[in-house]
C-alpha cells in the first residue's frame, strides 16, 4: 500500500462539556502521516475494558443517557453530575479518542527498515486512540503475533495478561507469597488462576455469584469464596491462613470488601501466634485496589491490627518500575502463552456504531463479571 488518500478514517470520541454534558460521537479523521519509525494499523479487534469505560464515560449519570445522532452518525449524550464534573476538570471541553489496546495489520509504513519489515504483519498494539479503523503508532508500541494468530485473539495482549502477572511480580517483589484477588471470574481474574496454577502460587478467589464459584473450580481453583454468602468471612479466613496469602488486588474498591480482607488476613496471623500483643500481629498485609466497580467509600473495620497498609495500584507505573528487561520478560511469556493461559473470551464482537448504541452500551456498561465486549472497527 503506497498512498492513504482513499482510506476513510473513521473514530469514536468523547467529549465532557464545561456545562455538564457527556458527549459520544463518530466522526471522519484523516489517517495521520508517518514518521520514519512509524507504522500504519488496520485496526480489526479492540476491546472494551473497564479502564476504556472510564474515559469514554467519564462521570456521567448514564441512566440520563439519549441518542442525539442519526443511523449514519450514531450519537450520545448523557449528564454529567456536578460532583463527576468537578473529578473532570482536566478534559472538559476536549474531544478526546478512545480504546487502550487493540489489534490489527500493519498496511503502510515509515522509511526505516525495522518499520518496513512490519508491513503486513498482524500486530498487538498499546498506544491509545484504539476504537478507530485505522491507528499510527511508533515500531515500539507494537508487538508481533505469531503465526496464525487472529485479531480477536491479539486483541487483549496487553491490559488483562499485562495486569495478571502485575500482580503475582508485585507479589515476588514484596516478599508475599500467595494472594487473594477480588471479581476472580472476571477474564483477568481467569487468567490470573491459569498463572497461579501454572506458577504454584496459592490464591484465594473472591466471587460473588454461586455459578462464579462453579466456573472458578471447573477451571482448577482451589480457594473460592463468596462475598455474598452468610458464612464468607470464616470460609476467607480459612483460605487465607491456607495459602499464606498477605497481599490482595481488589478490583471493588467501595465498600467493606477490602477491609474484609485484612481482617481475615489478620486472623489468620494469629492463629499460629505463641503470644498475645494488645497491637496485632506483626505480619504486614497489603491490599492494592486498582479498580473502582463500587464508586463509595473504602471502608476498614475493627480487627484490622497495626501491621497493613492499602494503595492504588495501576498496571502502566508498575511497567515503569520494572524497566525495560522487565516489560520484555513479562510480554515473551503473554506471547508463549498467548493462546492457553491468557486467552481471553468474548460476549460479543460489535461494530464502532454499535458501540454507540444504547442498548448495547446499557450492556458493555454493566460491567458484569466474566462479560467482555471486542469492537471490530472494519465491521
């Protein structure tokens, strides 16, 4: 391919006025220009992840969300509170490209040879601006599938498999030596189970349906327990004090749940302890919330002790402190096993105008566990 003139370029954005109006659109960009390093992706598979919501919702109320465009030109709109609007003060007024991670071919290229050497080649890419049908990117920012590896399967090479070892090399690091993960039957807490059980580290799945703990097991979970069951927190502490878990990734973020878990954790500290301390144990527990699917308050109870500490965790600040043989370690392992223990399953594959759609985006919007929306920009 020699020229992009012909090409329509075409990409959904998100706009949060001043005014308090969530806007999403589709509109016709031009396929931007290439630098020598740069090459030009198809995009054929990006998906819909949580932290893609956050950016292309924002903080609007969407049960006031309506379609304001045409079948053509699919739009929407929706109110943005003024507490949400005061949290998005640095985007208001900017019409900004959606999509993390995505997929596609490589169909022109810059004049350097390392880009020429793309040209055709199936890509996994991370750089941004993902939910349009054609993206730029620096040589850097993609990553080359192997040999008969599909769009949808290259699709989610980054966020989800990058996360899930995060998470068991955030442990390593800080002398942990098994975890406890919350929404474990969501994709990622799937894969984070393949690694642990490839892996032998001891990991306490936390659901909240009882056919999420039957997925769970069916695929080899040892320790699942439901946060809505009468007996959940015995049935935690038993697990935690099984495994040795001191370290949690909580994806809830509100409410009482990651409080829940340092308290078992501490309980289970104590059962082996050969003396009484008026402060707790003195083993350190850690949880990391680095998600948000409840939007209240973080709440800690009694019976926490002394030792404990709770923190944000996000995947692209861990990337940066592992370095670059870091990054290069973890991303060989996600394409060896890119096909067994980080593949990721789909609930749909839908066009950009569907995305756009509000009974669709009523759905990818619940957010439930184990549902995975995969946008197919050339559909």
């Amino acid at each position: 391919m020699t020229g992009t003139d012909t090409l329509r370029n075409r990409q959904i954005r998100s706009k949060i006025s001043a005014s308090g109006q969530l806007d999403l659109t589709i509109t016709d960009a031009p396929v931007p220009e290439l630098g020598p390093e740069d090459v030009l992706v198809r995009v054929e598979a990006t998906p819909i992840n949580p932290s893609d919501l956050g950016l292309l919702l924002g903080a609007a109320d969407m049960s006031t969300a309506r379609a304001t465009g045409t079948k053509d030109q699919p739009a929407i709109c929706a109110d943005v509170p003024p507490a949400g609007l005061r949290a998005m003060t640095a985007r208001l007024d900017k019409s900004l490209a959606v999509g993390n991670e995505g997929a596609g071919t490589v169909v022109k290229t810059g004049s350097a040879e390392a880009a020429r050497a793309l040209l055709g080649q199936r890509v996994s890419v991370l750089g941004g601006e993902m939910y349009t049908q054609y993206r730029a990117l620096n040589i850097a920012q993609c990553m080359v599938m192997p040999e008969g590896v599909n769009a949808a399967e290259a699709a989610s090479c980054y966020v989800n498999p990058l996360t899930s070892l995060g998470m068991t090399e955030t442990m390593r690091r800080e002398g942990h030596t098994a975890l406890v993960h919350t929404a474990a039957a969501s994709n990622l807490g799937q894969m984070l189970n393949r690694i642990c059980l490839k892996d032998g580290i001891g990991l306490v799945n936390i659901v909240r349906k009882p056919e999420q703990e039957t997925l769970l097991r069916e695929l080899g979970a040892t320790h699942v327990v439901n946060s809505t069951s009468p007996d959940f927190l015995p049935k935690l502490i038993d697990a935690i004090a099984e495994t040795g878990a001191t370290l949690g990734f909580d994806a809830t973020g509100g409410g009482p749940l990651a409080g829940q878990i340092i308290v078992a954790m501490e309980a289970a500290a104590n059962r082996n302890a050969t003396e009484y301390s008026r402060y707790g144990s003195s083993t350190h527990k850690q949880v990391y919330i680095y998600g948000r699917l409840d939007l209240s308050p973080t709440v800690l109870g009694p019976g926490v002790g002394f030792a404990w500490g709770v923190g944000g965790w996000l995947l692209t600040p861990f990337l940066q402190t592992i370095g670059s043989e870091g990054r290069a370690r973890l991303r060989q392992r996600v394409l060896d096993e890119l096909t067994t223990t980080f593949a990721s399953h789909y609930t749909a594959e839908i066009s950009l105008s569907d995305v756009l759609d509000l009974d669709i985006l009523a759905a990818y919007n619940r957010r439930a566990t184990g549902e995975k929306y995969l946008i197919n920009p050339q559909k």
